[in-house]
C-alpha cells in the first residue's frame, strides 16, 4: 500500500463467524443454550452454586474449539494484515480462530476459553494447551483457577480499550453478530463520524442499523468478497452494491 498512514480496518466478529468452523452459537435454536440455563452454567451465582458443573461445561466447549478450524472468513481477514493492512479485530467469541488463522492484533471482550484465571485477580490467566480446570487447580495466591470468560453480570474489563480502537477506525466491519449483547453492540456508537459502518450477516437486512451498509450473506462468503474487492484495490472502500440504510 502506498499510503504513508494505512487506513485502519477494525473488525468486529460475533458467534456468526465461528458458527462457520462448527462452533455451537449460544443463541440459535440448537446452540449451547438449547439444552442449558444462562443460571446454571455461565453466572458468578452458578459458579459459586456448582463450580463442578460450570468446569464440566466449559471443559466440553474447550474440546469443541480445539478440534474445530479457522474458516474462509477468519483467513480472509488474516490474508489483509499479510498483504500491509492495518487490521485489527474485537471479538465477542472466546475461541482462538481469528489467532490460528493468522490474525496478530485480536481483542477478545468476552475472554478466551483456552486460558484459565484466578478467582481473586483477574489478572492472573494461566494458558491451557491442553485438557481443562479441575477442582482443585489453583493460582498462584492459592484460589481456585476458574475459566477466563466473562459472566453474564459481570464487567466487560476490555471494553473502553475496544471503544478506543472503534474510535481509530477507518472502516468498521461487523461480522456475525446479532447485536443483541450489551455493551458490546454499543460500540457501533463509537465509530468516527465519517468511518464507514459494514455489517455482513445472513440477517444483515434486519440487524443493521439506521447508516450501516448491509451485506446479507454468511461471513465466509460476504467477507472474503469483500477482502477481494480491497486486495485487488490496494484500498478500503465500500462496494457500491452494497445497500445502505
């Protein structure tokens, strides 16, 4: 690219994305919530209820995460930041596609399923390159390790370092996402005035909002068209195809 500053793409992936490689999504009709309470499973009150049970169901996603592969989407945005783009992703999702496929600047606001944390410092997160938590694991103050996502009722810690990098971007992708989770979907808000809003998802036409340009189609189809168009350019754009509301 010849610009001496590289416009900024941000990217913004939800449960969409990794559906794709074979990841159950929490809200669909057959995803992870089908056959489990919020309450029991992803709540601090469920933690301190049956941490036991809260181990056991993240241990199974983690199975679930390992064995699954970064799709066409995933090595889309990754191809970018290869070509000289500047790219930088906020996830929703706790696995590790966007890393395994090649993507360096990722930031996930929900936490990562393959670490564990302390449960008296959230600071202290211990890789897991293999197996899970077990009752009993501890951290190095000696507290029982618990898995490194982010609860419903809980704080999003990472939240205002992702608005502050929505409010650096030159364009703003959203993928996969329904835009229902606060206070992730605020983060829309947070793009500069004259930065171009995307959002790419089979439902695209009833997600976006008032300004957002809309692409119905599934993230590996809609995304990889998408890099195609600003790879043969050289440039972010925004396709005159694209409808905007």
């Amino acid at each position: 690219m010849t610009e001496t500053r590289a416009p900024h793409l941000v990217v913004f992936t939800g449960a969409g994305i990794s559906a794709e490689s074979g990841i159950q999504t929490f809200r669909a009709s057959d995803g992870l919530w089908a056959d489990h309470a919020i309450e029991d499973v992803a709540t601090p009150q469920a933690w301190r209820r049956d941490p036991e049970g809260v181990l056991r169901f993240y241990d199974e996603r983690r199975t679930q995460v390992r064995r699954a592969r970064p799709n066409a989407a995933h090595q889309a945005l990754a191809s970018l930041e290869k070509q000289g783009f500047r790219v930088s992703v906020i996830t929703q999702n706790i696995d590790d596609l966007h890393e395994r496929a090649g993507s360096r600047d990722v930031l996930h606001l929900h936490g990562e399923i393959l670490k564990a944390r302390s449960s008296v410092d959230e600071r202290m997160r211990y890789p897991l390159p293999r197996g899970g938590i077990k009752l009993g694991d501890i951290c190095d103050k000696g507290s029982q390790l618990r898995p490194d996502v982010v609860w419903f009722g809980e704080p999003v810690p990472r939240y205002l370092e992702a608005c502050e990098i929505v409010e650096q971007a030159d364009l703003l992708l959203v993928v996969g996402t329904s835009l229902a989770v606060m206070p992730a979907a605020a983060l829309l808000e947070r793009a500069p005035l004259d930065a171009e809003v995307i959002l790419v998802d089979p439902a695209a036409e009833q997600l976006a909002p008032p300004g957002v340009a809309r692409l119905a189609q599934p993230a590996g189809r809609g995304v990889t068209g998408l890099v195609r168009h600003w790879s043969r350019e050289g440039r972010l754009w925004l396709p005159e195809t694209l409808l905007e509301a």
